[in-house]
C-alpha cells in the first residue's frame, strides 16, 4: 500500500468511517474500500453499516442510494462531479407525462436514475436483479427505464410481457462495436467473452455470457478458461488482473472507461474521510420518502 492509502486506511479506522466503492472505481480504491461491489451489492450493504460516515466512490445517484437506505448517517460523494449521464436520459416529467397517456403500465426503473426519477416509478432494478424483479410483476404491460439495451436484453427473455423502453443509453457500454469484438475474437480465440448487458445487443449476441458486473467476475474466476474477454468497464479488468494472476484478462473495447467513475481519486477519497472535501448527500424528505418506495420494492422483490 502507498502512504496515502495507509494514512485513509488510519483516519477511517479513527473516525468510525466506512468506504464503499463500485467495480467500476481504479484498483488503488477498491484496496482501501471496506466493500467493493454492483449497485445491488451496495444497496443491500448500506442497509447493514455500523458506522457513523459512509465515504461513497462511485456516481452521485449511487451515494443517494446509500442515503435513502441509510438516512441517519453522513453520507459523502468522494468527487462531488461524479454522475452518470444516463441517468439524466429520463426525468420525473417524462414519466407524469408516460403516466397520463399509459395509465395500465407498471414503470420499471434501472437504478442508474436520479431520485427524483425513482420517486415517480413503480420499482427500480439492478443488472442483476432486473430478470427476477420483472418476472414477478403481475401487470403484463412494463416501461422500462431509462436503459434501453438491458431492457431489450430482459425483453427479449420474457416475451411474455409487452415491454416499452426508453432510449436511454450508457455512453461508455454502448460504443463497443462488433467490429472490436470480431477483432479480440481473432486476435484470442480461446478466450471467453464476457459482457454487460449495457452493451448493444448485437455485442450481448456475439458473447459467450452477458450479466452483470458481480455475474461478470463470478464467471471470470469460476471459468475453466485461462483467457477472458472483459465487456464491461476497465474497473473489474483491473481487479481480476491484481486479484487471479494465472488467467489472462483482455479490454473488449478502448471506450470501456467510465470518465465519469473515473474521476475519484485517492486524494478525493482521503480529503472526504478527513471532512476536507466531497460532497454530503442531502435529500428532501419529501423526496427521499417517495423515491425510497421504489428501492424498497427492488429489494423485497430481489430477495
Ligand atoms: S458506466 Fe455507464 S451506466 Fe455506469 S456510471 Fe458510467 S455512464 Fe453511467
């Protein structure tokens, strides 16, 4: 470890602090994080902290989260600039406006959406509970939100269902092009591919597993496979190279850095357990008690 992550590592120990930390944040944070995970993953987690301060390296809708199910700790966005642009592809009048003209809907939220979103919609899922959650929603009309790659990937498992999507995207997973993958299949023709269902669903065909981030290194470590193709952001690639050395790991596509997960630094994570940056998450309580509801039902219907 650096000086600077041991003297984190010191300050959150002194100040009852725990840090958690998406896949998607660099190898040198997910080392000092307490918990390292998908979306899912830190939900549930939030629930159980026993500390004072949560120190969040993610996106700012992911720290929201944690302080929805958290609300009577201190929660800080390590880099206060931190966001994901999707979750802005989709907004509370959107939804009024869906409501209106759609009235026999259930609305599906992913929950990379703002709070504001999440206040409006039915449920929210993660990439690995979207499948389970769906399944269980009795009405057979479903708009799904804002990502419309993992609601077609869903879409097409449950037929079942008339689903409407929303053509939102994530600017980093919906850039990989085939060509990349036919390029990496070539050049590694052994190798497993691996990928997010983020990603277009000509990429999700061409994959020997598409799921989430928790699902992709699962498969990653558990595989019989030395060689693996990694579909998703640069985060979990750089975990899986620090921690299973004797399999080799290979980046589907260059676009595959999430600008935004990449902004927190170590500096940002040690000047927010020192109270010296970040930013404190604060929600209505107006707002936190709409939006909650949603989250709740995503973790009552994932158990
Ligand atoms: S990887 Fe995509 S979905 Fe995830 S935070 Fe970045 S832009 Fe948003």
């Amino acid at each position: 470890m650096t000086n600077l992550q041991k003297e984190i590592m010191n300050i959150k120990k002194d100040k009852n602090i725990k840090i958690l930390a998406h896949n998607y944040q660099t190898y040198d944070i997910q080392q000092i994080a307490d918990y390292v995970g998908d979306s899912f993953y830190l939900s549930k987690i939030s629930q159980e902290l026993d500390c004072d301060t949560v120190v969040f390296c993610g996106v700012n809708f992911m720290a929201e989260t944690t302080k929805m199910l958290s609300p009577d700790k201190k929660v800080i966005l390590a880099n206060e600039e931190a966001y994901c642009p999707m979750a802005r592809m989709i907004s509370p009048d959107d939804i009024i406006k869906f409501r209106e003209e759609n009235p026999d809907y259930t609305i599906v939220s992913y929950v990379n959406s703002t709070t504001e979103t999440k206040a409006y919609v039915d449920v929210c899922v993660t990439s690995s509970t979207a499948l389970k959650i769906m399944n269980q929603i009795e009405n057979k009309n479903i708009l799904f939100v804002p990502d419309e790659n993992l609601g077609n990937y869903i879409a097409k498992k449950i037929p079942n269902k008339n689903i409407k999507l929303w053509e939102g995207y994530c600017n980093v997973h919906d850039r990989v092009t085939t060509e990349e993958v036919y390029d990496l299949r070539e050049k590694h023709p052994n190798a497993l591919l691996l990928v997010h269902p983020e990603c277009r669903e000509e990429i999700v065909n061409l994959a020997d597993f598409a799921g989430s981030t928790s699902e992709i290194i699962k498969q990653a470590k558990e595989s019989s496979n030395d060689e693996i193709i990694i579909g998703t952001e640069v985060g979990v690639l750089d975990y899986l190279e620090a921690t299973v050395p004797n399999k080799k790991f290979y980046l589907l596509s260059k676009h595959l850095v999430c600008p935004n997960m990449k902004k927190t630094k170590l500096e940002d994570v040690y000047k927010a357990v020192s109270c010296e940056g970040g930013r404190e998450v604060v929600i209505e309580e107006e707002l936190m008690n709409k939006a909650i509801k949603s989250i709740n039902e995503m973790i009552r219907l994932a158990e």
